[in-house]
C-alpha cells in the first residue's frame, strides 16, 4: 500500500479548557491516571522512569512503564514507552521504545491537544503490526477521554 503510514500515529482533539487547565490534566500523575486508566507511582518531571498499575478493565494484569522525555509547561509533555505489550511474560527489554509527544496550543475555544507517537518502524516486525493498531486504538480512546474527564471537572 503506497503512502501507508507506519512509522507514526497522530491524533488531536479540540478541549473545552484552558491550556494552563489541560497541562494539569496531563502532567499531574494523579489527574493523569485518572483519566487514562493507571494509578501512577511517583511524579512526572524529565528523565524520570514513572510505572503504575493499569486500571482499564481486561488489562489489569499490565504495568505501565514510561520514561518522561520532555516537558515544556503548557506546551509539550512527552515519554518513551515500549509500545502495545499486552503480554506480561514477552521479554521486551531489548526493544527499542517509541516516542509519544503531546502538543498544546491554543484555539478558538480552547486547547488543541495533539498527540504523536512516533517510531513504529524500529519495533520488530513480529510486533509492529499489533502494537501499531493496538496504539491507533487506544490513542483515539485517550482522546475521548480526556475530553470526557475535562468536561466532567468544569
């Protein structure tokens, strides 16, 4: 299929907040985990390794596992990840992780919030297909519920 995308994934919502609002929803661990489905151990500040339990339904048995890369205040947050693992016992040490890179600006009526998560290719090809649509999924649902969870709280 040429032109297919396979390296990246993007997504993006138009919030009803703030951009001061959204950066809280995003890099305060608690209100993080609350509306993407973990219960965060520690705080995000750059380089920091962050894990917690994964709190969605099915998947309980995970741990999520990130490493703050960047943190620009109200602009950009962004973590390195291994993407899609959804068996505990799959050894993917050696793997290389990929990079999510959220974006805020702002726009009529709120915050543009711009989610990427880059360097699908480089993840072995036995995992990359699943990982890619896994990821595709789940970013489009992360949307919704941030929006959801922002909605609520006002």
């Amino acid at each position: 299929m040429p032109g297919l995308q396979t390296d990246r994934i993007e997504k993006q919502v138009v919030l009803r907040a703030p951009r001061a609002r959204v950066w809280r929803a995003l890099t305060d661990a608690r209100e993080f985990g609350e509306w993407f489905g973990v219960r965060v151990d520690g705080v995000f500040s750059p380089g920091a390794r962050v894990t917690g339990a994964v709190t969605h339904k099915g998947y309980e048995h995970l741990t999520w596992d990130v490493t703050i890369a960047r943190m620009e205040p109200e602009r950009v947050f962004a973590w390195r990840w291994k993407p899609g693992v959804v068996d505990p016992n799959l050894d993917v040490s050696n793997e290389p992780e990929t990079l999510v890179t959220f974006e805020l600006s702002d726009v009529e009526g709120g915050t543009l919030l711009k989610v990427v998560e880059s360097g699908f290719d480089a993840v072995p090809a036995t995992r990359r297909g699943d990982a890619y649509r896994r990821n595709d999924e789940g970013w489009a649902w992360q949307m919704e519920s941030i929006a959801r969870h922002l909605a609520a709280a006002s």
